[in-house]
C-alpha cells in the first residue's frame, strides 16, 4: 500500500496527505464537542454533566473534596474513568457514572479537560488547621520522605512542587486537601487501586492520620503547573 502511494505523483501525493489531516482534525474537533456536551450537559444516557461537580471548567470543588480535572493527562484521566467503571478504583457517586460512559466518551471528556486553562489560584486548605509544625511535616514528607520506614518523597514520583509526571503520577499541586486525604485513606482501606508498582497503597499505610493531612494540606498550598511547564 506504502508503495503504491510512493508511485503516485508529488500532486496527488499532496493531496491525499492533506485530506489526511483534515479527517483527522475533524475527528478531533467532533471528539472535543463531544466532551464538552458530557462536561457540561451529560450525555442523557446515566452520566450527568460533570461541571455540576467538579465546576464549570474543571477546576474542582476544594470544600466538597472533588478534584480539580485540568491539567491531568488525558491518558490518567480515561484510565481513572475506566478503573471507576471496572470497580478496580471505588467510588459510589463516580462508578455509576462511568458505566453509563462508553469508551469514545470517556476519551471525549479526557480529551476537553485537558485543554482548558490550568487554574492559577491556589486551593485553600480544607483543614484550616495546619500550622507550622504540620507544615514543616508536610513539606518534609512531599520532598524528602521518610526513608528510614521505607516513604520516598512524593516529589521523586510527581515531580518537584506536585506538579505531575507523566500518565501515571499526577499532579497534586493545588488539588483539595480533602480529596488528597481520601485518596490516601482510599489506599490504606484498598478501594483504589495502588497504581504503578503498587506503590501507593504501601506507602499510604504508613502515614499516620496527622501525616496524610499535613501532606494533603503541603500540596493543596501549591501552584498548579500546565501540562509541559517546569515549576
């Protein structure tokens, strides 16, 4: 087939690698529509719009716990969809509405997040109670770790300030405390899976309660970075 192409005139060639990308494009551009009806609208099947959670540009709901979406890769996000419909990752509010997404949806709505504007704004803390010790603990525990018991830094797996590296270990600059202690104590009780290696779930069990939230609180404190930058 390659070298059939090859054989046709540079024209024709042209042309065809034109019409290429403006299939391509168009797919894209229908996909993105998509995710922005779901985001916004739901898709009238089971899934309601999502900004009805996590807000109208995906920038989370700190006080309620729900989790900022932009500025995720689209890749962690579709697998964090698929893991709630699979009951890998369990959650009574998400996992019925990520059953009622197909997969084209789902990659629809990873997709539309992705691009939106990261948030500057920093998240308030949801504990409100964080003072210096907390956050010389959590800040301790976010760059340094605890070796000796076994605790790498945060930071040698999502970056340096929470930023996020890769599909796999997301950023956890300015997400909500509150969510950031949910997901660890989701890991500590094994209703979300231990990503990558396994890691988290061993890790999360040796925080005490006064170490998840000091940590959630160092993280909730700072800058979101857009997908690329460098702190």
């Amino acid at each position: 087939m390659a070298g059939a192409i090859m054989r046709l005139p540079i024209e024709l060639r042209a042309c065809l690698l034109i019409l290429v990308l403006l299939m391509t494009s168009s797919v894209a551009a229908a996909n993105m529509t998509q995710g922005a009806q779901i985001a916004n609208a739901g898709n009238g099947h089971g899934a309601p719009p999502c900004a009805s959670c996590h807000g109208v540009m995906g920038e989370g709901n700190a006080v309620a716990g729900f989790p900022r979406l932009v500025g995720l890769p689209p890749e962690y996000l579709q697998n964090q969809l698929t893991d709630f419909a699979s009951g890998q990752r369990q959650n009574a509010m998400m996992t019925p509405i990520a059953k009622a997404l197909s997969a084209d949806e789902m990659a629809s709505l990873a997709a539309y997040y992705t691009q939106l504007p990261v948030p500057t704004k920093v998240t308030p803390l949801a504990s409100g109670t964080a003072g210096n010790t907390a956050s010389s603990i959590g800040e301790q525990l976010a760059n340094r770790g605890r070796w000796s018991d076994g605790v790498p830094a945060c930071s040698s797996c999502h970056g340096q300030g929470g930023v996020g590296v890769g599909a796999n270990f997301p950023a956890l600059a300015g997400q909500s405390s509150l969510y950031l202690v949910n997901q660890l104590q989701a890991w500590r009780k094994g209703t979300r899976d231990a990503g990558p290696l396994g890691l988290m779930g061993g890790i999360a069990k040796k925080l005490s309660d006064a170490e998840v939230q000091a940590v959630a609180d160092y993280f909730s404190e700072q800058t979101p970075a857009t997908p690329g930058e460098k702190p």
